[in-house]
C-alpha cells in the first residue's frame, strides 16, 4: 500500500473526519467533562473494528482504541477539551457570542482529534491491506486545557507500553514542534474565615478573602526571588461574595506554578504553599490546599521530528480560495494587538529559516500561511506547557502544527473559535491525518529508523521522569468542590 492510497483513504473519507470535528466543535466540553465528545469517538472507534478501553488511569473521559497485533506499538494523541468564555459563532469575522458566557474551542482541540482519528483509521486500513504485524492505537487524552490527562496516565506508566507516540496541533502556520517548554504545575487555595458584620462587629470576622489577598502579596514579593524562567500565575476564583459589609467568610485561588524542570517547579510551589500558610496564620482563617494538575518539560526526539517533517513536505501545505483567504483576512483586522513579526516567529527568532520563512510569507503578510516552515534542531525553551511533555519522558515522541486558523491569530482567541468549522481547519485537519498516518507506516516499515528513535529517546531521557501528578492525586476538573 503507498502513501498516495493513503491520502486517498483519508480524502475518500473526509466527511467522516470533519463531521466529527465539527460536532465536537459544538459540544464545546471544558476539560475533564467531554462526556458526549468521548462517546462519539468511542462509538466511531467501535464501528471501526477497534478494540476501546475506556475510563484509562482513573480519568473518567479518558479512553484508547486499538488495531492490530504485536509490535511495533505507535500511538496518536487526540485531544477534544474546549476553553470556558470563548463561545463564538462560526465563520462571521465578529465577536458574537453563541452561548451567554460558553465555552468554545479556542485552541483547536476539536480538529486535533479528528486529525488523529483520521491517521489511525488509515493506518489500520494499511495493517488490513498488508497483513503486516503492529498495533496503532488512537489514545483519547481529555483534559489538557486544565486536568492534564496524559500526566495522570503517565503516572500510571500508561505510555511505556506504545513504541512511540505522534500528535500534532492546529495554529497558523505547518512547522514541526522542535525544543522543549516548562513544567507547569497548579494548585487551589482555599481559605474559611468566619462571617460577620463589617461595620458593627468587625472584630468578630475573620476575612478569607484577606488571606487570598495577602498571599497574593506573599507571591508578588517572592517574584524577586526565583529563576528568571519561572513564572507564576494566579486566579481569584471565589472572592466570596458581592456584600461590602460582610465580612468574607470563604475565598479561593488558583496558582499556576511554571520552571523549566518538574523538580524546579516543585520547589517553587513548596515556597507558595508556605505563603499561603503564613496568610492563614496572619488572618486566623483556615486554609485547604487541592493538587489540580501538572504537567512536565518535554523532550525533543529529532530523529521522529525530521520523519515529520518528510511527511509534511510528502503530503505538502493545502491551497486556498480567494474566498477562505478575504474570510482570514477579515479574522485579521479583529485582532487587537496583533502579534507583529513573521509567522512562527517564537519558533523561529535566531534560527537559521529565518530569512526562508521571511520569503515564504512575503514577509508575514499572508492571510493563511500555505507554506512549510523548513526543519532545524533546537533546545529552545518555550515558556508554555504542555502534557505531551509527559509522553514524552516515557516513549518516544513528537509532534507538529498545520495551519488551520488566519495567520497571526492568537492562541485561546474567540477567532480561532470562529475559524474552527471553516474549510481552513478542516484543509488543515485532513493535512494533519495525512502525515500522522504516512509516519506511522514509516515507523512500521523501518525497524532501523524506530531502533534510532529509542536510542535517541533513552539519552535524552536518562535522568528519569519526575512525575508531577503526587501519587493520591485524583482527576478533578477546576471548578468541582472540594
């Protein structure tokens, strides 16, 4: 079977992968609730003739599906988890709001796992076809929005089992995932004071709110004191009520704690949780600490990266109408603050496609970037995260993007909700299946270019994984009590 049946497999069945895109683009499920999402795909997997599992790792919307028998082992990763507070209609160049204050799929989740469904249909297609000995398996990983799935299933070793694992992103631009990002994890306070009347009995209160807002404090000073690569994040997500003359008798916040290492991340968070005790202390209130999630650096595999990388030159950046260029280009003018520069230009600043991608895009100045940003090797840090970067200490690993949103549209962006459903994404999704399913075949076929992979992977990984997820964890969503 050659790679042009293969694309042909995926374009014959194109309206499968995109239907499916598009209905999860309206249940629009935030992270570790996309019950419905997950049982469309459980439902077209078993329609397939995949095996499923699902309720993986204890996380209840996680799931697998599997096809084939014996080695070698590769995995695609799915996600399907939306964004709270950016619910948008489809295709209009306008904010407008398709729920009161809903969610919408921000960053693409809802095309990232049609694309990978789409390769592992095809890939099974070829184990069919061929009688070849292997297994693919479509992994469906919820939560990575604000949950981290994959992590959890790291923890449990999940991913030790597969040979290695390929994923992809949407954005705006068709660049392989090179470098590497920072640890990230997040924790909620909760402070209980007690109630009161702030004008008649003050001294009887004892104000949770307070205690968030000194501990806020805490961590504003404690900014001068840690890695210039650290970050950390917070979110007041209970004040504890609208009433000046109450005294607060609850409050919460959420802390994102970022480094370049899980152990790093760690330490940091150690110095925030004392904080957060010395605010209690200040305040006479009581505090309770909740693990949300975590997630670790990721680990480059350059090896996976330029077979990629041959697969996305294979299969090449999709053409555009005039029509699907003027809707990008009017996505383009909503953006505030538009990032300026060229089109990957985080990717990209220093490395030697500069110049290359400078001529590609006519200077950054296409409305859809239909073009490959040329591979190279880097160690570039990336203050973002990611829980890929879980996998990737565990098998080998690697991943790229496709343009499937206006050029310059920024990440979590009600335009890229927007843009989501439109013939851009699903051009992109489809580019996506394509080469997923062309580097799998690579890995089935070539047994030297997956022994390369792993001798690559276990240098890289021989310090061993810290995992970030402590071992009574559970899977909670943010917004669940506790």
């Amino acid at each position: 079977m050659t790679k042009q049946e293969l694309f042909a497999y995926i374009d014959e069945r194109s309206a499968i992968f995109t239907g499916l895109s598009d209905q999860i683009w309206s249940f629009a499920e935030l992270s570790l609730k996309e019950f419905q999402s997950m049982a469309l795909y459980v439902e077209l997997l078993k329609e397939e003739g995949f095996t499923v599992e699902t309720g993986l790792c204890g996380v209840p919307t996680a799931f697998s599906g599997s096809f084939g028998s014996g080695g070698p082992v590769i995995g695609l990763l799915g996600e399907f988890d939306a964004l709270s507070g950016l619910s948008q209609e489809a295709g209009i160049a306008e904010r407008k709001e398709l729920i009161k204050n809903g969610a919408g799929h921000g960053c693409g989740h809802n095309l990232l796992g049609a694309g990978a469904l789409a390769a592992a249909f095809a890939v099974k297609d070829y184990l069919q076809k061929t009688k070849k000995p292997g297994t693919v398996v479509f992994y469906g990983c919820p939560g990575e929005e604000g949950g981290a799935g994959k992590a959890f299933m790291a923890r449990d070793g999940l991913w030790k089992q597969i040979d290695a694992a390929l994923t992809w992103h949407p954005g705006d631009v068709n660049s392989i995932t090179t470098g590497t990002n920072n640890s990230s994890i997040q924790v909620e306070y909760k402070f209980t004071g007690v109630a009161s009347h702030a004008a008649g009995a003050p001294e009887s209160g004892r104000s949770a709110l307070d205690a968030v807002e000194l501990m806020n404090i805490g961590v504003q000073f404690l900014r001068e004191h840690m890695a210039d690569h650290a970050r950390v994040h917070y979110a007041i997500t209970d004040a504890g009520g609208d009433s000046a003359n109450v005294v607060q008798p609850r409050a919460r916040v959420l802390y994102m704690v970022r480094s370049t290492q899980v152990k790093e991340a760690l330490a940091l968070l150690g110095r925030v949780d004392k904080i957060a005790e010395a605010a209690a202390m200040m305040t006479e209130t009581r505090m309770e600490r909740r693990f949300i999630d975590g997630t670790a650096n990721t680990i480059s595999n350059f090896t996976l990266e330029k077979l990629l990388f041959d697969n996305l030159t294979l299969v090449g950046a999709p053409n555009y109408t005039k029509e699907e260029e003027d809707f990008a280009q009017a996505l383009i003018a909503t953006i505030e603050n538009a990032k300026s520069g060229l089109p990957g230009k985080g990717l990209i600043d220093g490395s030697e496609v500069t110049e290359e991608v400078r001529r590609l895009s006519n200077d950054g100045q296409k409305p859809i970037n239909d073009f490959i940003v040329p591979y190279f090797q880097s160690t570039r840090q990336s203050m973002g995260s990611t829980d890929v970067g879980d996998v990737s200490w565990l098998t080998p690993t690697a991943q790229f993007v496709t343009a499937c949103f206006a050029s310059k549209s920024p990440g979590h962006s009600w335009q890229q909700v927007a843009c989501g459903k439109s013939s851009i994404a699903h051009k992109g999704l489809l580019t996506a299946g394509k080469v997923l399913a062309a580097a799998a075949i690579d890995l089935f076929e070539d047994e030297e270019l997956l022994k390369k992979a792993k001798a690559e992977f276990a240098l890289n990984a021989r310090e061993g994984y810290t995992c970030p997820i402590p071992p009574g964890a559970k899977p909670l969503a943010i917004d669940e009590e506790f």
